[in-house]
C-alpha cells in the first residue's frame, strides 16, 4: 500500500509516524513534507500542498492507494474533489463540508441550523458597520476573521479601544483579507479540542486535547497557530466525550448528510467548557495542529484502517478507536520574531540528544548544506511519553531543552495545569 500525505509541518509529521506503525507498512510519501518528515517517508519537495493540480498529478504518477489531506487551505479549495474525480482514494471532507472550516459564518448558521451550542454572535460586513456594534457591545469581546487565517485571525478585545484597534487591522490593513468579521461573545471556562472520524454517518471520538494558543506563558500575547497541547485532558471521561459528540458533532454531520454534502473525515470541535454546558468556539475540519502531535501517539488503533473506514458511508459503525492510558505533552519550539514574523535558516543543534528522550516531530524545518535548519514560524514539536501527567510533561521539557538555534522561544507552562489538577 502507497500512501501519500500532504503537508510539511508538525502534523503532518506526526500522522506519517502514526502511519509508519500501521499493520499495513504502507510506503509513505509526504508533500511537500520537510526536513524530518524526509527522514521517514519520500518527500515530493516540490509539490506544493496547496497546488491541487500538482498534488493530484503526483498522486496519479505516483500510483498511490490513498491520500491523507494535512492543511486546511487544499481542502477548502476541493483538493479531496478533485483527487475522487480523477479516480484517487482520499481522506479528508469535500470542498462543500470543509466550509465549515473555511467560513465562521457559514459554520455560525450551520450550528444554528443543527441546534449545536455555541457563542452569540454577530456579522460584521464592513468598517463602518463595525464600528457602530462596538460602540454597545459587551468587553471582553472576541473579533474573528470570516476565513482562513492559519489559527492568527482572532483578536481578544478587553476594551472598545482594542476592539476599535483590531477592526483596522480587519478592514483597513486587510491583514486577514477582504472578509466579513465575526463580534462574538467571550466565554469563560476551560478550553477542550476534541476531534472526531466520521464517515458521513457516525461519528468516532479521538482522544481530547487541550491546546495552547497564545505565544507566552499565561496566556498572554498574540494568537498562534498553537505554542504546545496535551492529552488526555483531566475531568474529561468517556461520559463527557460521548455527550460532547452527541450534542455537536453528530447534529452537524447528520445535517450536512441531510443537505447531500456528507461529511467524511476529521471534524475538530474546538470547544469551551462553560458553567452552562460545552460551547463551540470553532470547528476545524482536519487533524488539529499541535493537538494531533499529542493524540495520535497515544492511538492504539490502526490509523490507516480507521481513514479507510471514514472513507465509506457507514464504515465506522460499530468502531471506536482505542488510546493508550499514557499522557502525552507537545511543547512547541518557535522561531525568533514569531507570530508577527518568523527567521529562518538558523541552524539547529540537539535534535539528536533531544530524540531520545522524546519524540519530537519537524514542522518549519529544511536541510542547508547537511545541517538542520529553521524554516520559519513554529519548527519543532517535542512529545514527551509517560506513565503520568508530570512524567509526560517532565520528559517533554529534558527534551526540548536539548534543542537550541538562534532566538528560540518555547513557552514553559504547558500541561502545568494538568498535572496540577491531577496532583489535586
């Protein structure tokens, strides 16, 4: 079996040595994959993962079985359409289902259609429009992209001021392009990613996580693609995953079946755990990422077998994937100037001392002249394994700290709540 996965950061990575552990020893490839992911599967470093007519091209000549879809912005361009249409198998939704990643509006309406809890809301479609809502809306309030903006287009406004700051940044700077902009609600709890197989039918919880978005410690500073994650999360049991699914993830793909756009692939809930009950903050519509570098360790199900399934209508009934009872901490290695900005071409050292302490998993990295260097914005994920919370959390921190390269940043406060929670 050939297999080819598209994508070049942190998950995409950690899904190819899911791969790797598969019954099937399926051959992998990777595109455009990167410097690590080059180390366990054939990298295709010249097709790009949001060129759908290059990827397509590649999996034909490449003859593969099936194609794992990494990053959003080809599914949301029809990349999984245009791969079934030419004859390729491929996992992951269809252009129409990934909408719900590609649209907070639409996914909004979705929710409202399908009864899913989530934050109050409102559209916004221009400046002006904008401006006049924030003038008598609540503080704390949430400003979001309508897009895609690589998990940075959400700003969290204590005031008017900021909030009247980030409507620039919207519309006037066009940061996040030309776009409508969600003023929603801020909700206090705790937050919980929870990602689920589904097949167009049913729907196969993972493991929950819990991710870190903000680039310092506390929670402070700009939004990131994520600065670290852990799973499983404490307070989190099987009742509570169940319940979760029932009143999100089901009422949504059973809906999309209902509107002929059935949703097959991974539907991430990223969810805020209130006094009222679990809340949608947004849904993702592919493997989370850092999450996916803490859960997929931890699967003792065939991933293989499991896409395969989400791949048939009805192929998951009956199934259930099975995780180990160990816990696993990511902690995220950043490069110097990131979000706003990202250096590259650093060298990087350690990464063989760190590789024995833990598992650690390549994203913004690229080979230069034999060496291992930064290729921008987050460049390496550090999981570490254990029997608990702390020995997880321990190993991952030993590991990391092995790793250095020219202005490295890595927040020191991940899972520290987990294994305080635990201990309490």
């Amino acid at each position: 079996m050939k297999i080819l996965v598209v994508g070049g950061g942190g998950r995409e990575h950690a899904i190819v040595r899911a791969l790797s552990r598969s019954a099937h020893e399926p051959q992998l490839l990777c595109a455009p994959g990167n410097a690590g992911i080059g180390r366990d599967a054939d990298c295709l470093q010249d097709t790009g993962a949001e060129d759908v007519a290059a990827i397509v091209a590649a999996a034909k000549q490449e003859d593969v079985d099936l194609v794992i879809v990494g990053p959003e912005a080809p599914l949301v361009a029809g990349l999984v359409d245009r791969l079934e249409e030419e004859g390729v198998a491929a996992f992951g939704p269809s252009a129409a289902a990934a909408r719900l990643e590609g649209s907070k509006a639409f996914a909004k309406q979705l929710m409202a259609e399908a009864g899913v809890p989530t934050a109050a809301h409102t559209l916004l479609r221009d400046r002006e429009e904008a401006l006049q809502h924030l003038s008598c809306a609540p503080y704390p309030a949430v400003l979001k992209a309508d897009g895609l903006a690589a998990g940075k287009g959400v700003i969290i406004c204590g005031s008017e001021a900021e909030a009247r700051a980030a409507v620039e940044v919207y519309f006037t700077e066009k940061r996040f392009g030309d776009t409508v902009v969600v003023l929603e609600e801020f909700l206090e709890g705790t937050e919980l990613s929870l990602l689920a197989l589904c097949d167009g039918e049913n729907v196969v919880p993972l493991a929950p996580a819990q991710d870190y978005k903000r680039i310092f410690d506390g929670d402070i500073g700009p939004n990131t693609g994520g600065m670290g994650s852990y799973s499983p999360v404490p307070g989190t049991d099987r009742a509570l995953i169940d319940e979760i699914a029932d009143a999100v993830h089901r009422p949504v793909v059973s809906l999309l079946a209902r509107r002929g756009q059935p949703f097959h692939g991974v539907l991430y809930a990223g969810l805020m755990l209130t006094e009222q009950g679990p809340r949608v903050l947004e849904f993702n519509t592919r493997f989370g990422d850092p999450e996916t570098q803490a859960v997929l360790p931890r699967l003792r199900s065939d991933l293989v077998d499991l896409c395969l399934a989400a791949r048939r209508p009805g192929g998951l009934a009956a199934t259930r994937a099975d995780f180990g009872g160990d816990w696993a901490v990511t902690v995220v290695l950043a490069s110097a100037g990131y979000p706003e900005s990202a250096s590259k071409d650093d060298v990087i050292h350690g990464l063989e001392q760190a590789s024995q302490l833990a598992e650690v998993t390549h994203a913004g990295t690229a080979e230069r002249d034999g060496e291992i260097v930064t290729a921008g914005g987050r460049v390496l994920n550090v999981t570490g394994l254990g029997a608990t919370a702390a020995e997880a959390r321990d190993r991952a921190y030993d590991a990391a700290r092995q790793i250095e390269f020219e202005g490295m940043q890595m927040r020191s406060d991940i899972a520290a709540r987990a294994v305080e929670r635990v201990a309490g």
